[in-house]
C-alpha cells in the first residue's frame, strides 16, 4: 500500500454510550459528521463533543482524521497502512468505515503525534490547515 491522503476535521468530537435499547437523541443526528452503531450490547454515537447530552456516558476530545476514499471493497491493507504507523507511536486509535472511505479518531492531545508518524510513514495530510 502506497500513502494515503487524509484530512483533519475541524472540531473536537467524542463517542458517546447509551443502552443497547435507547433511542438516538435527535440533536445528535444533526451534527455534520455523526456516526451510530448498535450491538446487543450498545448503542453507540460519534458526535461533537458539545452534543453530548448531559449525564451521558462519554469518552471526549478526539480528533478525526478521514481519509480520502472512496476505496474498492477488494483493496487490502488501507487500515493497515494507516494504523500501523500509529500504533508505533504509541497513538491509540478508534476507527469507523463507511461505504466509501475510513475514519480514525485520535485524542486531541495525541494529534500531532498522530501526524507526525504519518507523515513520517509516507501519508500525505490534506485541507485547509495541512
């Protein structure tokens, strides 16, 4: 796998934890960027950080880091090549796919760690603050 290009959203984000059985709060569906996932286990939602209902369980200050697709279902090795590298830093991850593309958040105070050992692997940051 060659570089990967990738931007940098702008804001701070977080994922929040509700039971596997509530209903997504509707403010949370109208962030720009949101992403929801349910198990049996959990429901679980990416948004804003300032969207977190109160009292809510939440793990906050990520940043997200999307890269720039769309990738072919059949393509191996793209979170791979991303991840490794972030991983060797010591940059801990949580990553979301969608049809088209990957996103991997990384806590705020970890960013430029983040960026510097992608850069360093090859992976080309793209946007308005690259």
């Amino acid at each position: 796998m060659g570089s990967l290009r990738f931007s940098v959203l702008p804001g701070s984000w977080a994922v929040v934890r509700f039971p596997p059985d509530a209903e997504v709060p509707a403010a949370l569906l109208a962030a720009p960027f949101h992403a929801v996932t349910r198990t049996a286990a959990e429901l679980s939602v990416v948004c804003p950080d300032g969207a977190v209902p109160e009292g809510a369980r939440a793990e906050r200050g990520w940043a997200i880091l999307a890269l720039e697709g769309p990738f072919p279902f059949d393509l191996v090795g793209v979170l791979a090549a991303f991840l490794v590298p972030l991983a060797e830093a010591g940059v801990g991850i949580f990553a979301l796919s969608t049809f088209d593309t990957d996103y991997v958040l990384v806590k705020r105070e970890r960013l430029e760690a983040a960026l510097e050992a992608l850069s360093s692997a090859g992976h080309v940051r793209t946007g308005p603050d690259a």
